[in-house]
C-alpha cells in the first residue's frame, strides 16, 4: 500500500496501527506501523497481506473471553455505520511467533474509517493501546484491597469469637473504639463504645488500671499482668467480686507510627486461682500429716523426681529440707541396689500401680539399712500432675534374720542331701531284693517309702534352689531345643505317675527356644504337678503351646478349687501357701512357683495366671523364640 510522505510520517508518529482493507469479514492487513510490530511482537512479514483473523487466532486456552468475535462486531459496525468504533477493555492473547504459545495481553481499541471518493469505507484504521502493566497493577491493587478487607473481615471475627477479654481504647483518654463480646459480658447492661474508660468503668479506675494504661500509651512499652485480683460488680446488686485475670495491655500505632491508642487482652483464671489454692491447701494438710507419721514417707511424680520427705527422713538422715532440693534416687540407694530398685519403681510408676520393692537406704552416719519400700498412687485432680506416696520400713533385723535362715536352710539342705540319697539307693536296692521274691507281701510298703523319699528328694531341691537364688548362685546353662518335644516327653512321664486325671497337650507345635533345658523342664513339671494336686475333682489338665509374635506361650488349666482373691497378689511369694480346701495336696513348703517365677524371670519370659475360685486355674509362661 503506497502512502504520500506526510501520510506516511503520520501512521508512524501514531500509536499502534494497522490499516486494513474493507474486506469482510477477511480485514486484510495492509499497512502497520513500528510501534504496532514492537507492541504485538511481529514484523511486516507476519502481517502484511495477511487476514487480520489469521494473524491474531483467538488463544484456546482462554476460555473465559471471546476477544475475536467482540473484535469482529467492532469491525462490522464501522463498516456499516462509517463511523468510529470503541472497543472497551479487552483481553486479547497474542501467539508468540514460532511456538504454539500466547502471551497474556489487555488492548484498548478503535476503528476508524476510511472514506473513498464515493462516501464508502475503502479502509478501515485499526489502533490499539496495550494496557497489559496498568490493567495487571490496578488487578494486584484489587487483589491487595479485597486481601486486606478479608484479613480486617477476618480479623474482626476472630477477635469477636475469641474465648478472651478483648478491647482497644484510642486517644489519651481511652476512649471504647471496640470491645469483643467477652470484654462486655463482665460489664452485660453497660453501653461501653464511644466512652472514656473512666466514664464507663469507674469503679476500676482506683484498682491501679490508670496508671498502667497511662505508662503503656506514653512508653510504648507492654504491660503483662498474671493472675491479677479485680473486684467486679455483681450483676443487679451494690456488691463486688474478686475475679483473677491473666491481662496484656499493647500500645496501637497509626500509620504515622505515633501512639494513638491501647489493646487489652485478658483471660479469666478465677477458677484456676481456686482450684490450685485448694490443692496447695490439700498439700499443706498431707505434708503435715506426713510429717507427723513415725515411718519414712516421701512423695514423687509420675517421672520419679523426689517431691517431698517427710520429718522422719530428715532424722534418718540427718539433713534437712533444703539439704533435700534436687535429691535423686541415686543419692539415697545403695549403689548395689541402684538399679533393681530404680527398675521397680519405674515399673510400678508406667504400670500405675501400688507396689513394693526391697533396698538399702543411707542413714545420717553413711551407714545403709535394708528397708521395704511402699508405693501407692494418691487420687488426683484431673489436669494436675499425678501424685504417688512411699513409704520405707527398716527391716534390718528381718534381712539378717533372714539371711541366717537362708544359712541354716542351706547348711540343713546340704546335709539331708547325702543321708537322703543313700536312703534312696538302699530303698531301690530292698525293692529289687523284695520282687525276686514273689510271694512277699512288702513290695506295696517299699513303693511308699520310694514314693515319700522321692518327695522329699524334690523338697530338698526347692530349698537348695532357694537358697541358690537368694544367694545369686542359681546356674543356668543354655541350649537350643524343641520345647515341644520336651513337653510329650515330660507329660507322657507325668501320666504314668498321676492316673487319676488325664493329661491331655490341646496344641503342641514344633517351636524352638534357647533356654535351660532343666530349668524350664522344672516348671513345667511343677505347674502340671500342682494342676493335679489342686483338682482333686476335676479329672483332666488342660497343657497347650501356641506363638504370639516373637513369643512362645505355655498353658496349662485346671479344673480345681482355684485360689482365694486375697491370695493372688502373694502366689509368688517363697513360702507362701494359699489356703485350699484340698486336704490330701500333701506337705508343700509354698517354693515351687517362687521358683518358677525367678527361672522365667532369668530366661527373659513372663508367668502369670487367671483364677476362678471353684472353678480352676490357668497358668501360663512366656519365652522369647529362639533367634
């Protein structure tokens, strides 16, 4: 398209544009000038000859926005009106040439157009202005506004729904500017908003608020106040109240960075202030109930941290209460005790429950006592730490009275040991020399007298193994077997010599255990042998072997006069014997499951029970499987 000079220095001094043929709808592009190349990112060969349509695709990617269409209906109306035609804001993608992309574009527009001779529009002026940075700044104002309106918004209603005492008071004489619903329920017939604070509240203003109020609004500086006594109005009546408060109190900053006004954040601990005063009293009285008692008492928490001792531990001692600040376990207990005694009150503590265990505790002359030690967790307010009270005993006399037992059971042990065996060798030699005879009528009498030997034989042993354990001189010798074999082995043995009940092995799967092999022989004979003895009635022993994760599990039931509730919490104890009503059970000197507890123990098992008296027993025994 040839221009004149002047027409020429004209369109490109102008603003981005294109002047295109009066074609429609193909608008050829004909003429564009530099600025319209720069702003749209093309050049004459992209253009020129080109319908404007084909150029400028509409992007399918804007799905919102038909910038084509309302384009075309601009175009169509300077056609048919020969008048200029104004296109509002428009977002309108341009393709970046050589990709299949658009860049992101917002475009001001009009048609202008060109008359020929005749009156008709021959060409049309297309020009643009590209508005994409002002239309992006004047969205991220946007954004920014409505941003900041939804913050205030939100703001206001958390602030509204805050389980707290809020305010703000502007100017020097704090004027109400807001006040959340819990500021107003303290105050519930007031008009509060647009009051000074001593007009609204006089009744505050001689509890020392002023004064605070006035040091934050001229320093700036915070004021935190815990647990401070208000006196508030009663509602309807001429009385106050002492109410507690956890309070803040903030200066606010105006734009201009200057004070002009105060916040006050508070929190209602009246009840807390209570509830903790009732507890401190409530220590008050067991420390001086303690204090009073003739026995060594203390209190700990839930983590083992000494809280308190009593008088008494203080004369044991010979310290006092702030010789006692940060004492540990350690300083108290024997060294050689540490550990056991450090395990069973940890145990007692995760397990919450009341306990014993034994220890030696260091006396004001560095002399150690064994003492039996008490433990019993106290009813405690919930939220509050959890209490536990001990007790200690001095059992010196009984640890050395014991300890001569153990001697004198031991010496006794050793020497029936001998004597005992020959007696049994003698018998068995009698026994064959009677049943070459035939006729003699004495073989029942000499299979009592083996059947009494044989247990006494087992009650020498228990009181050996006693004095052995007592002692720390039990042996274990460990091996790798099948324990499921041992138990066919040890209750096919067993049927032959209790024929009164049979013993039935329920499960019996092939799992193997490192172990004493002896030792856990022991405990299985015993349990079985007392499942017999204690179920005079009940015809048949229940034995199973099973596996729970890395664990075996060993049962076996009964069908007995089970055990008394009142004895359960001793059946391990040494020398304990429940009370049974089986007469014929025979002479027991309560060993055999104190013995049986301290293998399984040592074996790194667990043994426990369940018990239903006039019902039976269940006795069961865990051990890690064998690796």
């Amino acid at each position: 398209m040839i221009f004149s000079s002047e027409t020429y220095q004209f369109l490109e001094a102008a603003p981005p544009c294109l002047i295109l043929e009066a074609n429609s709808p193909v608008y050829t592009i004909l003429f564009a000038n530099q600025e319209y190349y720069k702003a749209t990112g093309t050049s004459e060969s992209d253009l020129i000859g080109t319908p404007l349509f084909k150029a400028f695709p509409k992007n399918p990617n804007d799905t919102e926005n038909d910038p084509v269409e309302a384009l075309r209906k601009s175009l169509e109306e300077c056609l048919c009106s020969k008048r200029k035609s104004h296109l509002p804001t428009q977002r309108y993608d341009i393709p970046i040439r050589g990709t299949n992309n658009f860049e992101l574009k917002y475009w001001e527009a009009s048609n202008t157009p060109i008359l020929d001779s005749k009156g008709e529009v021959k060409y049309i002026n297309h020009t643009v202005v590209d508005i994409t940075g002002a239309f992006d700044l004047a969205k991220k104002e946007r954004i920014s506004f409505e941003v900041a309106e939804m913050k205030r918004i939100s703001l206001y209603r958390l602030l509204m729904e805050a389980p707290a005492i809020i305010c703000v008071y502007q100017g020097p004489d704090f004027i109400f500017d807001f006040v959340n619903p819990g500021f107003q329920q303290l105050f519930p017939e007031r008009e509060l908003l647009g009051k000074t604070f001593a007009e609204a509240l006089p009744e505050l203003v001689d509890q020392g608020f002023m004064e605070v109020m006035r040091g934050v609004y001229q320093t700036g500086q915070s004021f935190e106040g815990k647990e401070l006594p208000v006196s508030l109005p009663e509602p309807d009546t001429m009385s106050f109240t002492q109410h507690y408060f956890d309070l803040v109190i903030q200066a606010r900053y105006a734009d201009s960075g200057k004070i002009d006004g105060i916040r006050f954040y508070a929190h209602h601990v009246t009840d807390r202030v209570k509830s903790r005063r009732l507890v401190e009293k409530s220590e008050e009285r067991l420390k001086s109930m303690l204090n009073s008692l003739a026995q060594i008492t203390w209190t700990t928490n839930q983590k083992g941290e000494i809280q308190f001792l009593n008088k008494k531990w203080m004369d044991y001692t010979g310290s006092n209460h702030s010789d006692s600040e940060g004492l540990s376990w350690s300083d108290i207990i024997h060294p050689d005790d540490y550990k056991d005694a450090s395990k069973s009150l940890g145990n007692l503590l995760s397990e919450h429950k009341a306990g014993e265990f034994k220890c030696r505790l260091r006396r004001y002359d560095g002399a150690y006592r064994w003492h039996l030690n008490t433990l019993k967790p106290l009813d405690f307010v919930e939220d509050e730490e959890e209490t536990w009270i001990g007790t200690a005993t001095d059992i010196e006399m009984i640890m050395k009275m014991q300890k001569q037992k153990d001697e004198f059971v031991s010496t006794v042990s050793h020497e029936l040991k001998t004597p005992v065996t020959s007696l049994k060798a003698y018998t068995q030699l009698l026994h064959r020399e009677i049943l070459k005879n035939e006729n003699c009528g004495n073989k029942s009498y000499v299979q009592r007298m083996e059947a009494q030997i044989n247990r006494l034989e087992i009650l020498i042993r228990d009181l050996l193994d006693v004095s052995r354990i007592e002692s720390g001189k039990l042996e274990f010798k460990e091996e790798t077997f099948d324990i499921s074999e041992l138990i066919t082995t040890i209750v096919r043995d067993l049927q032959l010599v209790s024929p009164s009940h049979q013993l039935i092995v329920q499960e019996n799967p092939h799992l193997m255990v490192n172990a004493d092999k002896n030792r856990i022989s022991q405990v299985i004979i015993n349990l079985v042998t007392n499942a017999v003895r204690y179920s005079p009635g009940g015809k048949k022993v229940n034995i199973s072997l099973s596996r729970e994760n890395n664990q075996l599990v060993v049962s076996i039931e009964d069908f007995g006069i089970g055990i008394p509730n009142d004895q359960k919490p001793f059946i391990f104890n040494r020398f304990h014997q429940a009370e049974r009503s089986n007469a014929g059970a025979g002479l027991n000197l309560g060993l055999g499951l104190y013995i049986c507890k301290e293998i399984i123990d040592r074996a790194g098992g667990k043994i426990w029970f369940h018990s239903v008296p006039n019902e039976g027993s269940i006795f069961y025994f865990s051990l890690p499987l064998s690796s």
